[in-house]
C-alpha cells in the first residue's frame, strides 16, 4: 500500500497560452462604438436634453412668476384709525388734530353720555375745520368722557383701552414708521424721549409750577429749539398738547414755555394746527 504511486503524478495541467498584457483594451471597442453609427443617437440625445432644460427654464420662470402674482401685498403704514376717550380740554383733543393733520384724514367729535362738562363749541369747530382737505377717511375719533386720563383703541372694537398721552403718541409712532418723531433703533435718542414723555405724563395729569418750570430748565438750557435733539420728536408733541390745554383753559405758562410753544406751532406742518387754539390768547 505505501509503494503505489502518487495520484497527482498522472495529471497533467496545462500551461494558459493567453499572453494577458498584450490582450486588446477593452475601450479600443467602445471608440469603435461611438465613432460608428451611433453619433447620430447621441447627437439626438444632446438635442433632446437641451429642449428639457430650455422648458425647465420656462417653467421656473413661470413659478416664479405665479409666486410673484400670489405674495401677499407688502404692507407699509396704513391710515390711522383711532378712537381717543379724554375729558374736554384734555390735552388728548390737540394731539387728535395734530395725528389728523399728519396722517391726512379726517377727525370726528364726539360726546359721551358719561360726559357731564360743557363742551366748548369754539374748541370743536377748530377741531373740525382740520377736515378741510382732500381726504374722505376718518381716522380720528375724539369722545368726550367723564374720564381722569386720556387712552386709545386702535381699530375700534379690537382692542383693550391703553391710557396715557405718551402710549399714544409711542404706537402711532411705531405703527405708521414716523421714525423721525421716534426712532428705537438709536437707543439714546430713544431713551431722551422716553424721558421727557415720563415728566409730560405728570404734566398732563396735572399742570403744577413746580413741573412747569422743570421743562422751563431744560429748555432754556438747551442749543436748539426742541426737547431731544434737533429736530421734532413726540416728547416735543405731547408737551405743546399739555400747554396748549393750559392756554384753552385760560391758564398761564411762563413765558419760555410760551415762546417755545410759538416757535413749535409755526414749524412742522401738522404741528401747525395748534396755532387755531393759541393766538389770541
């Protein structure tokens, strides 16, 4: 048994005859492929794809167009449209006519039955005669109320009362973009307003010598004609309403505050209606 021969001994394996490396490369019959007849598949191809991409170019315009057709309207300000509750002779009266002037509508008056002071009727047909311009929206609703301080409902009916001279002037500030009259994004001048808006609001709660002669300082003490700055802002609007008020009733202001009040009425436009209530008296 251990002398039998080995089984591998009789196979015999052939050696490959195939020489690999100098075997055709493949691509040689790819480039064959493509310089035959097929050109012209190709040629379609490429003609194909860009009629694709030229409609895929008309379609996105069309979108784009369709998105343009569709976006809501850009909002800028709209009119104003307020009511303001105050008692007669509040300075909340003159700020009505002065946001009327500006806003270029129109101003209504009204009486509520809460009111039980006298309505002074000259005070109202000035009032009334802001309406001679070209506009046919009211946007300002004045309604005399047995009330101690001034408040605002913007878009009557939808909102919750918010009082003060100051609130007032603030929100139609931000709402219609006066940014000349009060303008957040400068922090300091911000913050000067805010300022004198804190004593006006003391004023128009009640006008004291002691408060009267405060702004007395700070104007007398400062280079330009205006409470911040130089050029007209709401802390300057809501001190010539208190002053104004102070005037209609027959009060007296010391004369730095009157002049300061003259020069104010005869500057910016809509601070011009003030002048129908402060001369002659």
């Amino acid at each position: 048994m251990y002398a039998a021969p080995k089984i591998y001994q009789d196979i015999v394996v052939p050696s490959p005859t195939i020489n690999m490396y100098s075997m055709r490369p493949i691509h040689d019959d790819v480039t064959g492929i493509l310089t035959s007849s097929s050109t012209g598949d190709f040629t379609d191809l490429e003609r194909r794809q860009d009629k694709c991409l030229a409609e895929m170019e008309q379609l996105q315009a069309r979108l784009n167009k369709i998105e343009v057709d569709c976006a809501p309207a850009s909002t800028g300000p709209g009119k104003v449209d307020i009511v303001i509750g105050c008692g007669v002779g509040s300075p909340a009266v003159f700020l009505g006519a002065i946001l009327a002037r500006k806003s270029n509508t129109l101003i209504k008056v009204f009486s509520h039955s809460s009111n039980t002071a006298a309505v002074d009727s000259g005070v109202t047909n000035k009032l009334l005669k802001v309406n001679r311009h070209e506009s046919d929206v009211t946007g300002v609703n004045i309604i005399y109320k047995d009330t101690s301080a001034a408040y605002f409902v913007d878009k009557p009916g939808r909102q919750v009362p918010v009082f003060g001279l100051s609130n007032i002037l603030r929100y139609i500030a931000r709402s219609q973009g006066y940014t000349a009259l009060y303008n957040e994004s400068n922090l300091n001048a911000a913050a000067a307003i805010d300022e004198m808006l804190a004593m006006v609001d003391s004023l128009e709660m009640k006008s004291t010598a002691q408060l009267l002669n405060e702004f007395v300082k700070i104007i007398s003490s400062s280079s330009t004609t205006y409470l911040c700055g130089d050029n007209l802002s709401i802390a300057d609007i809501a001190l010539c309403c208190c002053l104004t008020a102070t005037v209609v009733s027959g009060g007296q202001i010391p004369r730095v505050l009157w002049e300061y009040l003259d020069t104010v009425a005869r500057g910016e436009y809509e601070m011009r209606v003030l002048k129908a209530f402060i001369n002659g008296n």
